[in-house]
C-alpha cells in the first residue's frame, strides 16, 4: 500500500523530487496517473516525505534566476496575475446596484455586519455580506485603489486561489472578533476589514518565511494601511479601527501558519488547487447572499 505525496509539474520534476527523498533515505516510485505524474511512498514515509519536499521547494523557490521573457508566457501569466482589476471592478459595480448607505436600504440592512442580528440570530453570513459593502464613493474609493495594490502583490506571492481565500477568510475573521468585543450594538460595512487582512497576510508571511528579507518587505503593506487610514479619516464616523485592526490581526496570524504547512509550496505551485480555491472563495460570497436575501 502506498501514499500519494506530490503532483509534479513534469517528469523531469518527478526525478527531481525522488532524488531528494532518495538522498533522505525515503524509498519512493514514480508513476503516471490520470495525465499527471504522482510520487508514490510508503504511509509510514508520508509526513517525513512532504517535509523533505516542502524544504527542497522552499530552498530553492528563487531559482531559476527571474528572466523577463518567461514573463511574457502565457502559462505564467495565468499562474502568476491575478484577476484583482476583475476583482475590484466587480466591487465598483456592486456599489453601483446597492448604492451608499441609507436607512431603508434593504442591501444593508440584509447583508451589513449587526452584532444584535449576529449574536442574538444566528445570520453569520453577514460577517462575509459586508465585506462587499460601502458606505459612500470615498469607502469605496478608498479600498479599491490601495486594496487593489495590496491584493495583487499578496496574489503574485501566493496565487490567485490562495490569495483570495485567505483575504476573505481574514476579513470574516477580523468582522467576527470586532463583534465579539463590541456586542449587540455594533454595524459595520467595507472591504477595509480584508484590505488590513491582506496587510497582516503579507507582513505575518514575509516575516516569518524569510527572516533575512529586506525589512521594507514587511514595511511596505504596514505603510499602505497607514496611507489608507489616512484617505478614510482615521477618526471618523464611519471608520471602524476596530475591523481594521481585527482584520490586520487575523491576516497576520494566517499568513504566519500559512509558513508552517509541510505542503504549502505545493499547494502555492499547485494551478488546479489555486483554481479550486478561488471558485470556492466566490462561491462563499455567493451562498452568503443568497442567505441574507433568502
């Protein structure tokens, strides 16, 4: 009986990674299954296996050397840019059909974050729903061009897929610990709570993953939640430095477990995984308001 560990890209890959469990005393077989090539081990080599390969991919994660032609292919691009202008146009257009904030508003009172509807009713799809939400043209402003920024570099890093799922599962998160500290009383709307959420992805990765990068590499995102702050008013009515900060928190805690997963380099490298992730982020927000307007 034997365990599937790895997905090579190629054959040449397949070698390459029996090679490194071989140099681990790891017996190990390659085969070809279903159009893909499959590491095969023993179960009771599973774990050791995909810890051998994880430390091989990130060992050697920069190389090749950066070559501007391999950019240009076609392959890269589809891996390596994300879909954020879709992403954010998508936001733009949202706004359009809900329209500000206003009482009466059927988007808003359906689908923002209220902590009695929450706490007291159970409608946790509002923690997502708000997300899509602004209050007026500057919130939204605001989120798309810094947002944006952040979103596609933290989707260069880690993939589309990846890249979205964690922002979304960050903004949820910061949403749900800003009312567990407010109560009953609290409302919030924005895409702000998963733009500080992208923040805490890349500073809590970069720091921890590579302890000898640039201090700027951690500096930056931390820089743009400052310059966003900013565009927003820090202490104004409508801004929630709590989400902000909850969200920035909750980033930061997945981006550093995200450095501890034994396969995470397969999974970032992985096109059908990234795929997958990202057709399940969008499924999460469809479900969601299909809840609240249900």
């Amino acid at each position: 009986m034997t365990s599937t560990i790895g997905l090579p890209a190629s054959r040449q890959q397949a070698e390459q990674w029996s090679l490194v469990l071989r140099a681990a005393n790891i017996p190990s077989v390659i085969e070809f299954e279903k159009r893909s090539w499959v590491i095969k081990v023993s179960p009771l080599h599973e774990h050791r296996a995909l810890r051998e390969i994880a430390a091989f991919m990130e060992e050697n994660s920069d190389w090749p050397p950066y070559s501007p032609k391999k950019n240009l292919s076609l392959p890269v691009l589809t891996k390596y840019q994300p879909p954020t202008i879709l992403m954010m146009g998508a936001l733009v257009i949202f706004y359009v059909v809900t329209g500000p904030w206003s009482d009466g508003n059927a988007w808003f009172s359906e689908g923002a974050v209220s902590g009695r509807q929450i706490l007291e009713h159970g409608q946790w799809y509002r923690l997502v729903t708000a997300l899509t939400l602004h209050a007026d043209v500057v919130h939204l402003v605001g989120n798309i061009l810094i947002g944006g920024v952040l979103v596609h570099f933290l989707c260069r890093l880690l993939g589309n897929g990846l890249g979205w799922f964690l922002i979304l599962a960050s903004g949820t998160l910061g949403n749900l610990m800003n009312i567990l500290l407010h109560g009953n009383s609290h409302n919030s709307v924005g895409f702000s709570t998963a733009v500080f959420g992208t923040i805490g992805i890349l500073s809590g990765y970069q720091a921890i993953s590579k302890r000898s990068a640039a201090l700027k590499e951690i500096l930056l995102p931390l820089a743009a939640g400052a310059g966003l702050l900013a565009f927003l008013g820090a202490g104004g009515p409508r801004t929630d430095l709590g989400a902000h900060f909850f969200g920035l928190l909750a980033g930061a805690a997945l981006g550093g477990l995200l450095v501890f997963m034994p396969s995470q380099r397969i999974l970032i490298s992985k096109t059908s995984l990234q795929t997958n992730l990202f057709i399940a982020s969008l499924a999460i927000v469809g479900l969601c308001w299909w809840l609240a307007m249900s």
